[in-house]
C-alpha cells in the first residue's frame, strides 16, 4: 500500500495541495531537519496532540486504532493514523501544526494476504482490554512526553501495543499488553 503523500506526488497534487492550504487555510508545511530535537520541535509547536488527532480520525472512519505516528514525507510533517474494521481498512491523514485533515484513504476488498493480517489485527482489537488511547494515557502518566508513534505489533507472548513517547530528546519505548493493560517493557533512549 503506497502512501497517500506519495499518491498525491504521482499525480502532481502535492503542489496544489500545499498551495491550497497556504491561501485558504494560511498553514505552511512543517520543514524537517534530521533528529529527536527537529520532533520535539514540532510536537512542541503542533495545535493538536497525537491522542486527539486520533480522536478526529476515529470521527472520519469507524474501526479500531492500531497505528498512528507523527510521519514526515519530503519535508512535511503530519499524523498518520491506521483504522480497522469489518468494513476495512483506512489511513487518515492530519497536520499537527494546525488539526486539519489532509485526507482519508479507505480500502476495502483487500487482497487475501492482506485481508488475512487485516483480520488477525481486528480479531485481536475486538478481544483487547485496553484501547490504543487508553494504553497512551496509561503510559504517559504525569510525564510531561509527546506521543511520537503507537501501533499493535505481534510478540511471542501475544499481542501487544508499542508505544514511543519523546521527553525532551529522550525517547521512551513502552510494550503494553492488549489483553491486559500490563506495562511489559520499559526502554529509555538518551
């Protein structure tokens, strides 16, 4: 599945889009530079958390969260958030700097392999005891962190929740069990 930004760039939107949003909405693309510090930066400044970004996108498209992070594509910044549901699967597309979505891309009918993993990950959220948002909030506590990324991921004692918070320019990697809310792994990169 190729991303929505690289879709647009195929079809020589990206200019009109970013022009687009220049004059009508007077936001101009977040520029990337190389690291922690350029993240932090941008999470600092962003009008819209990663949790509530994941909010918005559950209100473009029914389903479960099973991944979302603050992506970056040719010097743009923005939150990409993954749903699932019987229906299928969708992408939703958000700036952080100012909360509007820059688009929605749903798939339905996938291919078997895919509709095998896509099922496999359904299947797991539905019998989950702890949602995406909530393993966030459990994680993040009082830590003054920005949500970077959160995904489910398989590991050899189940299913599992990875979610990276960024404190300043450390990084913290948290394993949260779905079928539990159990904290399974703690790693602080400095």
């Amino acid at each position: 599945m190729g991303s929505f930004f690289a879709k647009l760039k195929n079809d020589g939107a990206i200019s009109l889009c970013l022009i687009v949003g220049l004059v009508v909405f007077g936001f101009a693309p977040i520029t990337a530079i190389a690291g922690d510090s350029k993240r932090f930066s941008i999470l600092s400044n962003a009008s819209m958390t990663l949790p509530e970004a994941i909010v918005v996108a559950q209100t473009k498209h029914d389903g479960y969260v099973v991944e979302s992070e603050l992506e970056e594509d040719d010097g743009m910044y923005f939150y990409q958030i993954e749903l699932i549901s019987n229906d299928g699967q969708a992408e939703v597309f958000i700036n952080p700097a100012n909360g509007i979505v820059l688009g929605v891309d749903a798939e339905t009918g996938l291919a078997v392999r895919l509709k095998r993993r896509w099922e496999a990950r359904l299947e797991a959220m539905q019998s989950a005891q702890i949602s995406l948002a909530d393993a966030i909030k459990k994680v993040r506590g009082d830590m003054e962190a920005f949500v970077v990324s959160a995904e489910l991921r398989r590991r050899h004692h189940g299913m599992i929740y990875k979610i990276v918070l960024l404190e300043g320019e450390r990084e913290h990697e948290f394993e949260v069990a779905i079928a539990d809310g159990a904290i399974l792994d703690h790693d602080i990169d400095d």
